[in-house]
C-alpha cells in the first residue's frame, strides 16, 4: 500500500472541542511537536476569522517545518462578491502558509436552506474560489467537501457536481468530510470507491496526467471516525485528517493517536517513520497537557491503560510471552506494559510489579504473600492500588524496610478564616526533616487548604531541591466517600495524579479526615517523584 498523508487540524478543529481553548503561543509550541513526529500538513487555523489564528500565522513565519506543510482553512468566496474581494480568501494568500485548504457546501440541503442561494451559483463558488487560491503564491490548494457524505446519500449527481467544480477549479486535494458524524463503514466504503472512480474519468476526459489527492476527514458522532477513516485508506483515500486524542466539536474528530499506528504497524501503510512513531505517547500527552484536558486512560495505543493488565490469569501468560494478551509491543508507540495490582491480584501480579520497580522480594523475608495480605486489609480499609502505582510502592518498599523517605514531617497546620462577603482564606505551615535535618517553619497561601497545604510543602522542599518540584502538578483531584452512612465524620478516599514533563503517576490517602487523606496522597506523589531523581542519580 502507498505511503499515507497526515493532515492534522488540532489547531482549528481541535479547539471547538468544549473545554479546548489555545493560545497563540500553544498552538507554536503544539505545531513544532507534529512537525517532530512528521505530520504532512498542519493546519493551523483560520486566519480571516479572528486574531489569534492570524498571530499565529504571523509567528509561524520564523519557524522552520522540516516535516510539515503549515495550512491555513477558509471558506468559498462570499455570494455576491468577486474572490478577489473575499477577505478570507485573501487572508489564506497572505498568511505566508504554502498550502490553502478550503471548504463548500455539497449537501443541497445547506445551499438552498442554509445559504439561500441557487445550485449553481454554489458551483460557482467553489470553482472560483479555488481557481484564485490556484492563481496566487500558495504552493497546493485543498478542496473541503463539507457534508458530502450526506449529501451524496440525498443527492448524489449534485454532490458529485461539486467535486467536478473542484477539480475544474484546480484543487490539488479533495477531502470528503462526514460533517455530521453520522455514516457508517460500508456507506463510507462504497461511496469512497465511487469518488475515486469518478474524479479517475473526470482526468482522463480531459487527458490530464494530473492526480487529484482524495482524502478523507471524519467525526465521531457514531463512534466510528477512526473506522470510517480507515475503511476509507482501504477504499483507495490517500490523506487522512484527524486531531490528536481526538478533539473536536460534539463527539470529536477522527483521532490521529489511533489512526497513526493502525496504519502503520496494521496496514502497513507507511505515513511516518518507526522512529518518530515511538512519540505518538509524548505528543499525546503533550497536547492534552496544553489543552489542559486530563488524558484519557483507555485511549487506545498511547492511554495509560492501553496495556495495563489485572487479572491473576493475565498476568502469568504475559510475564511467559506478551502476545498473549497484547496485540502488538507497546514500545512501538512509546508506551509500556503495565501490571495492575489489587485485591484481585494473584502473585504473579506481584513479581511483575516487584521487578517493575526495582525491588527485591527477597531480603528481609518479604514474599508475595505477604504483600497481598496486606494489599487485601488496605483495600478493605478503603486504598485502592489498581489506580495509585505511586503508593503501591512506597508501600511495598516499607514492607521490606528498603524505603528511603525523601522527607519526613514533623507538623503542618492549616488555617481557614471565612469573612462574611468574601471566599475562604487559607493558610498553611509545615515543618520537615529531611535526612535527620528539621528544616525551617514554611508557610504559604492557598486557594483551599489542600492547595495551601501543597504550596508550603512545596515551598520547603524547594529549599532542599531546587527547581525539582517546578515540573510537578496536578493532573486530577478526586474525593470519594467510602460509606456515607457516618454522614460529615464518613472515612474518605483521596485520589491524586501528577505529572511532569514525562511521566503520570497517581497516589491515594484515606481517613476520617479529608486533609489528613489529602496529606497522604500529596507526601506520597512527592516522595515518588524525588525518589526516582534520587536512583536515576
């Protein structure tokens, strides 16, 4: 199968997800990580639309894409007006971007009800839209065919009209976009093959040796963008839109995490290099962590669970071969196997995670059974450990006496003060030891008493190790109340994930009191991450 094209639109229509907003200086920092991982085009955003979009295609001008072709999206010429007075369209010409991708109506429904105006002034449009962008600097112009699925179902001789209109126009790129999210794989496999086709008679009507690219752009209304984008590269499809994770409007787009690694490692579909496939995690991440969205756990190849494993069973057939339980290596897309460990775990659970961390079982008479024993009274009084790695092995690490603590507390208070006409003030101080030494009184404000709590420890390891801390945040905060019979004295359960520019690992406290289970949780995240400096010393 011929290498596939990677057109990445997390910057445009990634960002009408709800909750995902960019900056300009986001959306640099996000196009120089798809450059990295050799995404073919990136757009970037509208930049006749608003400010932030043209800024940030101002500030692309000084960088250098050793992989991608930056893209700017627009629309056809306004009815009425020549494209020459079309500001959007001018827009895409003077942006600096060398490829123009634009979109048109090809449901009927849109032109008669949405733009009011007749069938062929629409066809118009399109052609003279593109045959301008084709007349100026840009180096390729791509044809969006909005709602064409739809509107082929409704109407196919009109929606195939416009494509021709299109390629009349001069567009080097046609992407058949399933607006609505609403066809299903075989539709998406018969009407793909009958575009191929038809564009295939429309060159040799005309002897053209010029190939029209048709690429395909799906949502995920149904639960099926990335099986619909797939199902169109095996109808004969030669570009692939998506986002990364997935983001878009309503349920999504087509998600690049996914579709990337099927087509490489699945279909043999080459699109980007083994190399720069290891980073799909990274990117993954990166984006979500700029989004500011908490990265999904299931997603598949590059989620945190994606290779995570349970059950007893499972467990002892991966530790004797991985195939039997793991469709591929998750190396091959930067991630890793992981062993979950719980109530439900047998012992081979436990040698795997043992090994995992770096801890051995047998000094000090520490064997698996042990560990389950007391993994089984822990979960019993509320812990969790299928979702807190990071407490599971300071756990086991006490259990053999092989922990070294990174910090030791000798006191913190927190102060919560609440004035009639304004929100709680809280304030918290702390005292630690570190290697016998008691450091300093710290305090520091907060905007809870967690996070005042989290900002004066913090600030008192700072002291001790300096800038470690800078990276670390916080990814997610979770309190569950494990019997809610006892009312406000009920025992609770804290869930903490952090991250930093690498890594998500999560911890977990529980008490009657919610700052006490919060303390756990957050000494623990901390301990975590200071101990892997401290052994990668």
């Amino acid at each position: 199968m011929e290498p596939i094209l990677l057109y990445d639109t997390t910057l445009r229509d990634g960002t009408q997800g709800e909750k995902i907003t960019f900056s300009g200086e986001d959306k640099i920092k996000i196009a120089k990580k798809l450059d990295e991982l050799g995404i073919h085009y990136i757009e970037g955003g509208w930049p006749g639309s608003n400010v932030k979009d043209k800024e940030f295609f101002e500030s692309a001008k000084n960088v250098v894409f050793k992989n991608s072709r930056l893209t700017a999206f627009g629309s056809t010429h306004r009815y009425g007006i020549l494209p020459k007075n079309d500001k959007n369209l001018n827009a895409i010409i003077d942006c600096g971007a060398p490829v123009g991708t634009i979109f048109g109506k090809t449901w009927d429904l849109h032109v008669e009800k949405i733009l009011r105006i007749g069938l062929e002034d629409n066809l118009d449009m399109i052609r003279s839209s593109l045959a301008y962008l084709k007349n100026s600097h840009l180096e390729e112009v791509h044809y969006d065919a909005e709602h064409f699925f739809d509107g082929f179902k409704e109407n196919r001789d009109y929606a195939l009209q416009t494509l021709s209109a299109a390629v009349k126009g001069g567009a080097d790129a046609i992407g058949l976009c399933d607006t609505n999210g609403g066809s299903l794989p075989h539709e998406i496999e018969s009407i793909v093959t009958e575009v191929i086709a038809y564009i295939a008679n429309l060159s040799a009507e005309k002897n053209s040796t010029k190939q029209v690219k048709i690429g395909i752009h799906t949502h995920n209304d149904c639960g099926l963008a990335v099986a619909n984008s797939i199902t169109a590269v095996g109808s004969g499809a030669v570009i692939v839109q998506g986002t990364i994770n997935g983001y878009g409007e309503r349920c999504g787009n087509a998600d690049l995490t996914s579709i990337i690694p099927i087509l490489n490692i699945k279909m043999g579909a080459s699109c980007i290099s083994d190399e720069n496939l290891k980073k799909l995690r990274m990117v993954s991440l990166f984006v979500s962590e700029t989004a500011n969205m908490t990265p999904l756990s299931s997603r598949p190849f590059v989620g945190k669970s994606a290779f995570a494993h349970k059950g007893g069973i499972h467990v002892n057939a991966i530790m004797k071969d991985s195939r039997s339980y793991e469709h591929m290596d998750p190396s091959l897309v930067g991630n890793r196997q992981r062993v979950v460990v719980s109530d439900m775990s047998g012992k081979s659970n436990i040698e795997y995670k043992a090994k995992e961390l770096g801890i051995s079982l047998d000094d000090n008479g520490l064997d698996t059974g042990n560990i389950l024993s007391k993994i089984k009274q822990m979960e019993k009084e509320g812990y969790q450990f299928d979702v807190a790695d990071g407490t599971f092995q300071i756990m086991v690490e006490k259990l053999g006496q092989q922990f070294k603590p990174m910090f030791d507390l000798d006191s913190f208070r927190v102060t919560i003060e609440k004035n009639k006409d304004k929100p709680c003030y809280c304030h918290a101080t702390i005292k630690i030891s570190v290697d016998d030494q008691v450091q300093d009184i710290t305090a520091a404000e907060g905007f809870g008493p967690v996070s005042a709590l989290d900002n004066a420890l913090r600030k008192a390891l700072n002291k001790v190790y300096p800038h470690v801390l800078d990276p670390v945040h916080l990814v997610d905060f979770k309190v569950r109340v494990l019997d809610g019979s006892d009312g406000t004295a009920a025992r609770v359960r804290v869930l903490i994930e952090s991250r930093d520019e690498n890594s998500i690992w999560s911890t977990i406290g529980v008490s009657e009191d919610v700052i006490e289970a919060s303390w756990q949780a957050l000494a623990d995240s901390f301990q975590h991450k200071l101990a892997r400096l401290d052994k990668n010393k």
